[in-house]
C-alpha cells in the first residue's frame, strides 16, 4: 500500500512516500509562508521520480499537532484535498505520539516538551506498556 506522509508541526516540512513499511522517497522545506506553494510541487516531484501515478496512494499520513496552527492547517486542508481527489483515505497522526516512538528502545517513561511560541509549551508524558512494548499517553 503506497502511502504519503505530511508534516508540518515544526520549523521542518517534510513530505515522504511510503512503501511496505520502508520510506523510499523524502524531501523537507522550511517552515514559513511557502508551505502551500512548495508542498503540492514537492508531492508531484517525488511521486514522479518513483513513476507512481497519484491515484497509487492508498493512504495520507498528516501530522495533526500540536504544532504550528498555519503549518498544520495547511496541511491538513492538503491532505484532506488530495485524498478526497485520488480516493486514499486520510490518518491523522499525532506529532507527540510520534516524538515519543523514537526515543530510546531501553526507555520505560518519557515527557515530552514542544515550545508552542509565547511563552508556552506543549508537553505530554508517557510511559512504555511492557506487554506492547508501545508508549501510552498519561497526561497532556
């Protein structure tokens, strides 16, 4: 199942193309007023490369926050547009969930800190289910 991947929660943009479980194509752009006006032409780009018409996609991955309230609006409204004309199905990905997947292996709690601008931050606190061995959101 094909699938793209959208984020836009930080000062990093990605896009990247997904297959069998393996990232076979990604390319980043900075955060700002462009994300609308680079992100369609950076999808088009990489699905050319790979030769995948984009009715091949099955699924659109979009980070969903928190984060930067322009940068996910965009790209959710992206997401949301291209799925609905190619026919894949959207799945809303919580950035924080995805922050904690990476943390180390040997790891049994995490606490999470994102700066939300003004003086604020986001922060969640998880810890690691030993039958799943999959990090569970406590507190937000």
């Amino acid at each position: 199942m094909p699938s793209l991947a959208i984020e836009t929660s930080g000062r990093i943009g990605s896009v990247a193309l997904e297959h069998f479980g393996k990232v076979v194509a990604e390319e980043q752009f900075a955060h700002g007023l462009m994300h609308a006006a680079q992100m369609l032409s950076l999808i088009d780009r990489l699905l050319a490369v790979q030769g995948w018409p984009p009715r091949t996609i099955e699924n659109v991955y979009v980070s969903h926050g928190p984060g930067s309230f322009t940068g996910l609006r965009i790209a959710i409204t992206m997401a949301k547009t291209l799925a609905l004309a190619i026919g894949a199905k959207v799945v809303a990905v919580p950035t924080m969930q995805v922050l904690a997947n990476n943390a180390p292996s040997e790891a049994s709690q995490l606490i999470v800190l994102l700066d939300a601008k003004r003086d604020q931050i986001f922060t969640a606190r998880f810890l690691r289910d030993t039958v799943e061995k999959e990090w569970k959101m406590v507190e937000q």
